[in-house]
C-alpha cells in the first residue's frame, strides 16, 4: 500500500477531520455546491437536497453551484436545479467554462481571439468576458481554450493540435476523464485533451475545473465569500479542490465515495468533515479526540470508540449518534492518523476490518451502506 506519498505537500494536522461548530451555516457564509451525486444523480435530485438549500437561503446562506461541465450554459443548469426544487439563479451557478474564460480574461487583451475548442457554455463564457472565439488557425487567435462538447470532431482535435504546436497558450476547462450518460460513463474532455497533448508534445499550459482552484476561486470572487464551504462526493475532484483552494471541505456519502474510499483516502484529498446529505449543512459536526499510548490508538467521536494497536484495529464501541457518522468519523481519523504515523505498518495492522462494522452502523438509507453492503464490504482498502 502506497501510504505516505502525497504527504509532502499536506502531513500536518489539517489533514485530519475537524469541528464543525453547533451548524455549518453559522461557521460558513457561502456554501460551493458540487452537483451530481450532491444535488442530483442524473435526472433525480438526491432526497432531502432541495429542501435542505431551499431552508439554508432562508437562513441567509449564499449558494454556488460549481461544476466542471464546460458545455452546458449556466442558465441551462439553473433551469435544471429549480425544476428539482432547488433555489438556483443562473448567476449561481459557476462553471469551468466560466474559469477558463476568466483565465484568459485576466492574461489577454479585451476582445482577443481564442480558438474555442467545445459547446456553448464555452462560448457563451469567452463572449461575456469580452473575448472573441474563433474556429480557426487561420483566424488568428492568441490562444486555446478546450472544454468537452460531444460534437467534437477529429477536425477540431486537429486544429487544436496544430494551433498548441505551434506554441499558443492553451488552456482545459477540466481533465475529467469520464462524461456520465444514461448508458454509463463516455470519453470526458480530460481524454480529447490527452489526445492533442500526445499529438502535439505537450501539456496544457492551465487547467481550471477541479481539483484546480480556478473554480473555487471564481465561485469566492462572485460571492465575495470569507469563509466559504465546499460540498461534494468526490475526494479526487471536489475534496482535493477544496484543499487546494484552503477551503473547508464536507465530503457527503451521497455519490461515488463510500466507505472504503474515505479510508483510504490520500491526506491530500481528505476532506474536513463528513455528512450524511444536505442535512448535514445544519448538523453538528463533532471533531475527533485521538488518544495516543504506547501500542495503541483510540479516536472517540462524541460515544463511538475505535481503537488501533498492536493487536489489530477494532471498534471499542459502536455508537452511531445524532446522525449516524459517528463511528464512520472515529475510523476514519484514527486510520488516517495511524497510517501518516506509520503505525498501521509497524504494527501489521489491517485496518479494512473496520470497514464492515461502520457501513453497518451508517443510516440505512446512506447509498454507501447499501451499496457497500451489497457489494461485500472489506475488499479494496
Ligand atoms: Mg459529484
């Protein structure tokens, strides 16, 4: 197990899980929410999202919407959320399209020529930042922008490849690898970038979806946020992102990250604080005590217990509490605490035996205990 890697850039204490004070909303004046697996899956809104935004705006609290999908405009997303019940004005919702425009903006001189590689989100965010998007080489431009469109033909990728060959600034929207469709995952703009890169010698030269902070930082600037909190489910994009841009992340187990994932999850991609779903934006988040001995660890999360030492992990004891996290939250730390230590190693401990009794402990309608449950838990840690 590759454990310590990453731990150059982020081996201190805030790699740990933290308090999140009586609610998140009084801690946090702008929220940055991720969308699918956070807000939505697919077409369905995710239970209790819409209501819980709806009662936080209520509240006061400030909403952005930030997504790496570079080919949707803003408005065509916002229509989206309110047609799930969620409160989302087209102003909320901030896109990678619009970083990258933004990007280029602030290096280029008003009205400048950008080869537009992508959709209409793309080219919707160049023209509001007053730069003029052009399909060919031979029309000048400065430089490239690229964000995923499903009408990208080997034409484009070609004039793409010829335009950064030729030593254009060139800048992605986002490296996703995947695009969700109904019939599963499809080749996302991270994949059409590596094909110009491979054709023409080189990488981007900036990339601005997440886990880049690009993103985060336009979504801030727009809100003129102070204390901003980042909401998704993905620690490699969102989490990660969160970190990167010296946010507060709140992973919730309502997407791809389950159990299994979060304990294993690299110090650079943890997230802050955990949650059961947008429900969460008003839970108490308790932080972690971590108790050190000689030949053990115990974490306690308010009456749930978890103890690693020489003898193996296990739970000391099970208690779920208010929302049912607490014992996930106790693992979780004293994993990520005892492997940055060293300790899961000097002591051959193996600690995916914890990963059974906190899927079993979470609500049961949290998707990563029924998903994990039903898919034998244990493996892959
Ligand atoms: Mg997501």
């Amino acid at each position: 197990m590759s454990t310590s890697r990453s731990s150059t850039a982020t081996d201190t204490p805030p790699t740990t899980l933290s308090a999140g004070g009586p609610s998140l909303l009084e801690v946090h004046d702008a929220v940055l929410l991720d969308l699918d697996g956070v807000v939505y899956v697919g077409p369905h809104a995710v239970p209790h999202a819409a209501d819980s935004l709806t009662r936080a705006v209520g509240d006061g609290a400030r909403l952005a919407f930030i997504t790496n999908n570079a080919s949707r405009p803003p408005s065509t997303v916002a229509a989206h959320l309110r047609e799930l019940g969620v409160p989302a004005q087209d102003g909320d919702v901030v896109t990678s399209a619009q970083a990258a425009a933004r990007h280029l903006q602030q290096r280029l001189d008003a009205g400048s020529r950008v080869l537009l590689i992508g959709g209409a989100g793309l080219a919707e965010a160049l023209e509001a930042a007053g730069l003029t998007a052009v399909g060919s080489l031979a029309d000048g431009p400065v430089a490239v922008v690229q964000g995923f469109s499903p009408d990208t033909s080997w034409a484009r990728l070609a004039e793409a490849t010829h335009a950064v060959r030729s030593g254009l600034w060139w800048v992605a929207t986002n490296l996703d690898s995947t695009v969700p469709t109904p019939g599963g995952p499809a080749p996302g703009n991270g994949l059409l970038v590596q094909l110009v890169a491979r054709a023409a010698g080189r990488d981007p030269d900036v990339v601005c979806g997440k886990p880049e902070r690009a993103l985060f930082d336009e979504a801030v600037a727009r809100l003129g946020a102070r204390r901003a909190l980042v909401v998704g489910d993905r620690l490699d994009t969102d989490l990660q992102g969160a970190r990167t841009a010296g946010l507060t992340g709140l992973l919730v187990l309502t997407g791809v990250t389950g159990v299994v994932e979060l304990l294993a999850a690299a110090p650079a991609e943890r997230p802050h604080l955990v949650g059961r779903d947008l429900r969460s934006l008003r839970d108490a988040h308790p932080g972690p005590v971590v108790e050190r001995g000689e030949d053990e660890l115990v974490v306690r999360c308010r009456d749930a217990a978890v103890r690693i030492g020489a003898g193996g992990a296990s739970v000391v004891a099970a208690a779920a509490g208010p929302d049912g996290l607490d014992l996930l939250r106790a693992a979780a730390e004293a994993v990520w605490q005892a492997r940055d230590a060293g300790l899961e190693r000097d002591w051959r401990v193996d600690a995916s035996v914890l990963v059974e009794p906190v899927v079993r402990s979470l609500p049961a309608d949290t998707p990563a205990a029924v998903d994990e449950v039903g898919e034998g838990v244990g493996d892959g840690l």
